[in-house]
C-alpha cells in the first residue's frame, strides 16, 4: 500500500492554492478511499503560497477495515511555484509507515527537469522486463500532487490535455478527455464541476510484465471530476473512480474550502 498511494493519491487527491488568490490565502480537503464501497484509507491536505509559490501538506492514514489489516501512516508535502503557463515543482517528498517498515520517496526539481530521487528502501534488481528512464523523461513532469492540479481559462478547457507524471520510479502520462459536467456540494463547495476520463500511459520506469500497471494501461476506467477554486482558474479533484483487477477505488472530498 505505501508505494501505490502516491500514484492514488495523485489521481484523486490534489489540493493546491493559486497565485492568483490573495496574500495569505490557505485552502484545506478532507478526504475518503475506499475499495468496493469499504473504506481504507483517508486523507487531509493543507495548503498555502506567497506571491507565486505554492506548499501543500498532507496527512494519510489506512482506515476502517484496513487499518486492522495494514496500519498504515503517511505524510506527503509538495512546492513549487506556477510559471509559464504551467506548475513547476520544486520539491516533492512522500514517508511512510506500514506497520514496522518504514519507506520514503523524495523528489528534487531544477529548472524544468528532475535533479535528484531518493527512494527508501531501494528499488529491487531489474529484470529484462524493466523499461529504464530516458535521456529526456524527466524533462516537464511533475510530482504526484502537482501533477493533477489544472490551471485553464475555463471549465470547458480543463480536459483535453496530457499531464506528465513522475513519482520516483514511474514516469507515465495522463491523458485527459471530458465525458460530463454536473453540479456538485461537499462542505465548503457547491458548483459546476467537469468530469474527465484518465488514460494512463506509462512511459518508463516499469516493468512490461506487471499487471497491475498493464491493467490500468488497457482496461482501467479512471475517472476524475475537478472543482474550480473560487474564481482562481485553478481546478482540483474532488472526486474519482479508478477500476482495478480486483475492484473499483474510489476517493471524495469530504471538505473542500478556504480556511481564511
């Protein structure tokens, strides 16, 4: 569970502020997983910038069930600032604990490129079937929290693109195409939200003969509905379902609001 709930989280769990918000503005989401309608996981992330500098902190835990299964405990944090049309990570850095091990994923960001990753404990040995990062990978990507926050003109200009990802082993894109709009409410939101299904391309970074990852590529239905914060031009998930081999996850925001 530790290493899968970054890319999770990435998917459906974004909470970032936009420069465009006063000085001093903060926005903090409380957040649910659960698998087959039971709930395993939950999450809340704070968030807060200075002129175009953005941080956002989180807290994840197993719940419910799961925690009796594999007690699980996390914090996540992600900086950066928004520049040239885009987000530009500067830092991104994940630890975890699942029960007495202990696992860390760090990301540092220069320019537009990856600089340095640190994972803990160390990958394993790899196989022929590994797809090593190229030359260019690591070139515009962004970490698992920034890497689902969009800023576009409009709602109707929200899909339509691809997001590259890279969490400190994975590098793949999001390829987003609209499906729906609806209206929404959760605590702190009522409004028109757009609806996206997600295409996962992994690009390399993995292994060919992994299911799971092979799974989300050609049969998973990711969908991820995004919430404008305020009048910011800044859109964030508040809800998602993603199907797997053996069953649905799915993750709602229970709160979503500025908290000054």
């Amino acid at each position: 569970m530790p290493r899968l709930l970054p890319v999770l989280l990435a998917v459906s769990l974004a909470l970032l502020p936009s420069p465009l918000l006063a000085a001093g503005k903060s926005f903090s989401g409380d957040y649910s997983l659960s698998f087959l309608g039971i709930p395993v996981a939950k999450a809340t992330f704070d968030s807060s910038y200075e002129g175009n500098s953005y941080v956002v902190k989180g807290k994840v835990s197993s719940a419910g069930l799961a925690a009796f299964f594999d007690d699980t405990r996390g914090t996540i944090s992600s900086r950066g600032s928004f520049g040239d049309g885009r987000t530009k990570p500067r830092a991104f850095r994940a630890d975890y604990v699942s029960g007495k091990v202990s696992s860390l994923v760090a990301v540092g960001f220069s320019g537009d490129r990856v600089v340095s990753t640190e994972v803990v404990p160390a990958p394993r040995k790899r196989g022929k079937t590994w797809i090593p990062l190229g030359a260019n990978d690591l070139r515009g990507v962004a970490d698992p929290i920034a890497a689902t926050v969009i800023r576009a003109p409009s709602l109707d200009k929200v899909c339509g693109r691809t997001v590259k990802i890279y969490d400190g082993e994975l590098r793949a894109d999001l390829r987003l195409t609209e499906v729906s709009r609806k209206t929404m409410s959760v605590k702190g939101f009522a409004g028109e939200t757009v609806t996206c299904r997600m295409g996962f391309q992994p690009v390399s970074g993995y292994r060919t003969d992994k299911k799971a990852l092979t799974f989300l590529r050609d049969r998973s239905r990711i969908m991820v509905t995004f919430a404008p914060l305020g009048k910011t031009g800044i859109y964030a998930p508040i809800y998602a379902t993603v199907s797997t081999q053996i069953g649905t996850i799915t993750v709602k925001a229970r709160r979503f609001e500025a908290i000054d």
